[in-house]
C-alpha cells in the first residue's frame, strides 16, 4: 500500500494528477504506433513492387483532369512530372475558368515542350455549385475521352510510374476508387516549413493509424482514380459540386454502393506555400473544419493526436508537485507522481520517434526539432478554433463547411453504418 507524502490530502488534486497522466500515457501510445505504423508505405521497393505488378495487366487509357486556379510556386515542374509517365496512353486535361488566369501561360509552356503528348487546356467559365474546384472538374469531364480518370490537385508531383500504380487497381470490379497519400515540402521560409510537418507529422500519420486498424474511409485530392462507370454511378461530379469535402465524399459515395477505396502504396509529393502565418492559418483551420464536418465525433478526438501540449502540462504538473514534495506539502502519492514521470518520458521519447520516422534525414530532424512544440501548440489552437464557426475561406471564397446530400438518385444510398465517415476521409485540399 503506498503511503501519502501528506495525509490530509484535497481530494480533487489526485484525480486531476492522474487525468494527466492518462493523457501522457496515451499520447505516447498514440505516437509510438503512428512512428512504426505502414514505415513502407512509399518506399521505393514497395513502389517498384507496384509497378511490376501494374506492368502486367493491360493498361487502360487514363483520362487526367487537372483543376487549376492560379500560378503556384512550382506549378510547371509539378504539371510537367505528369508529361513524364511511362503509361503508354493518356489524356491530360487543364481547367481554368477565367481566360485571365496565369495558370494558362504555364499550361502553354507545357503544351510547346511536350508536342507528342495529348495535353488539352480547357477554358470554362461556367459554375455549377458553389464549390468551384467541382464546377472545374464537371467542365473537364466533358472533355475526357477514356473510361478511366483521375483527378489530381494541381500542387502535387509524381514519379513516372505513377498512373501505372494507381489505375492497375481499377481492373479489379470490385474498387470503386484508388486514392493515394502525399509528403510535403516546404516551398519559401519558416511558415512553409511549419506547415508541412502539419502533412508530414500529423496528417500522415493519422491515415497509417486508421489503415492498420481497418479503415479504408479514404479519398484524398492528391490522387482519385475511378472508372467512367463508377463516377456515372454515384451521379457524377454533379453529385459534389455543393460540397467542401468533395474528394472524400467522392470515395464515401462509391463505398455506399458497395465498391471499395484502396490506398496505392506509391506516396506523392504536395507543396506548402503558405507565406505568412495568417495564409498557414486560414488553409489548416479550413482542414480541421472539414474534418469537423464529415466526422464531429472522430474530430473531437483528435485532441489526443498532437501530444506536445498533454507533454508539457505533464512536465509542469511533475515539477511543481517535486516542488511541494520538497517543501513537505505534497498532495498526491508517490505513485502517482513515478507514473506522471513515466508516462510524460515515454510521451516525449515516442514525439521524437515519430519526428524522426517523418523527418527522412538528421539534417531534416535537426533543422525541425525546435519546430515539433510550436506545431503541436498551434494544432491545439488550431482545432479549438475549428471546432466553431460555418464556413472557411477557399482561395479568397467564402464556402460552407455542411455537405448537402447527393442530388443524384441513389448516390448516398446504402446502411446508415456504410456511410459513417472516418476523421482521416480528407484532406479538403
């Protein structure tokens, strides 16, 4: 029986010493498992598995839809690893909807370096919904040619056997749609380099967490390959174009009819652009507030997934109870006080595993480490802030967070539990 540093004790103190320790103790969990959690997802070997295995089955021509809005930083070098793959039939197809875009330049710079490839540029200012990324997508639909298509983001760079990897899946009858994950880097100053470990050391690894316990509620705007017939199926972009989360709820509508989501083991790379602090702000917030959206309770708790602040309430908490101890007016167990130090240790040492599985190299774990609490502070704000408000601001325009149903017929039809979404759905890029 452990006895009392002081026997005359106030009774909330050791429920609230514990309360912490519970939260160490599963951050730690939480962030050991999210560190060795799929570690080959990626990797070159599985990639090159992948492509072997795409290799053999017959490729079908793939029709690429690429919304645009805007010149990015890397914009030509990203669109152009697209000129670059190795399938041997596809259709690339860029969307604007005003003649003014500068998007338009780079897609004509692509078109002269790239004579021999099938590279279409789409100007349509027509809108269908107020979720404008769709009415871009519904204009470039009507121009793809083949029955398999994928739409991609237009920040995102690929190997060039990446359209190989994430078609061969829709061979099989059974997958609705093949989606796939994304690193990040850091395009310019510190925001940028903030806001990719928001990808690289949260995002990310929430989605290896969910896949290994089962989870296949996935679709992500970095990668949604489909066939023809699926996307008729669900209703089409039509289906979408009032909603925020639209690259989730593209997959989830496909699941309602019974057709799988598969994550292809091929990781793409995004850019983070965001300047200021203001910019990495608004673009998070949005994230977190779709999140909210398509999963209250799962975004409820997501508290637990950024441990830096449950750590340093841990180290406090031990540090002022060592003070009492010191002083004789102690108010919890010894007990108490060795497993609020174990459980914060262990807390701390799985956050710099986890940095370190992210981080790729020592030079990038260094260079990051000082940034690891600032992140995790500013998700906790972050989160907080998501956890109110109705609408978000997407490139300059004010969009509701609610997810109107369907209008297609049938296109949510399915069981109430089919259509429960998981807090790692999307990414609402």
């Amino acid at each position: 029986m452990t006895v009392p540093l002081v026997s005359a004790m106030p009774s909330p103190w050791p429920a609230l010493v514990w309360l912490v320790v519970a939260l160490c103790a599963v951050a730690a969990l939480y962030g050991l498992v999210a560190a060795f959690t799929m570690p080959r997802l990626g990797s070159a070997s599985l990639v090159r598995q992948a492509a072997r295995r795409a290799r053999r089955t017959q490729p079908v021509p793939v029709s690429v839809l690429k919304p645009l809005c805007g010149a990015e930083p890397r914009l030509y070098e990203n669109l152009a690893t697209f000129c670059e793959q190795r399938h041997p039939r596809f259709q690339l197809l860029f969307g604007v909807s005003s003649p003014a875009d500068p998007a338009i330049a780079v897609v004509r710079r692509l078109q002269a370096a790239y004579p021999g490839h099938d590279i279409e540029l789409v100007i349509d200012p027509c809108v269908h919904g107020s979720n404008l990324k769709v009415s871009n997508l519904i204009n470039l639909a009507a121009r793809a040619r083949y029955d398999a298509i994928v739409v991609a983001d237009s920040d995102i760079a690929v190997e060039p056997d990446y359209l190989e990897i994430v078609t061969a899946p829709l061979a099989d009858a059974s997958v609705g749609v093949v989606t796939c994950l994304y690193s990040a880097r850091s395009i310019g100053g510190f925001w940028p380099r903030v806001g990719a470990l928001f990808i690289n050391e949260w995002f990310a690894p929430s989605v290896r967490v969910a896949h290994s316990t089962g989870s296949r509620a996935f679709g992500f705007g970095a990668t949604l390959a489909l066939s023809r017939a699926t996307l008729e199926r669900i209703g089409g972009f039509h289906a979408l174009k009032d909603c925020l989360a639209d690259d989730y709820l593209l997959a989830r509508y496909a699941r309602d009819h019974g057709l799988a989501t598969v994550l292809a083991p091929v990781v793409v790379a995004t850019d983070v652009i965001e300047p200021t602090f203001g910019t990495l702000w608004l673009r998070e917030t949005r994230w977190l507030r779709t999140i909210r959206s398509v999963n209250p309770a799962g975004f409820a708790s997501l508290f637990i997934t950024f441990p830096t602040p449950w750590l340093m309430l841990g180290a406090l908490s031990y540090a002022v109870l060592a003070v009492g101890a010191g002083s004789g007016v102690c108010v919890v167990t010894r007990a108490a006080m060795a497993a609020l130090a174990t459980a914060t240790v262990s807390g701390i040492i799985a956050r710099l595993v986890l940095h370190v599985r992210a981080s790729g190299s020592w030079r990038a774990f260094w260079r990051d480490l000082p940034l690891v609490p600032l992140r995790d502070v500013l998700l906790a704000l972050q989160w907080l802030a998501a956890a109110f408000g109705s609408h978000v601001m997407w490139r300059g325009v004010r969009v509701s967070v609610a997810n109107p149903e369907a209008e297609a017929p049938g296109a949510m039809a399915g069981p109430a539990s089919a259509r429960r979404p998981a807090v790692e759905g999307s990414d609402a890029r």
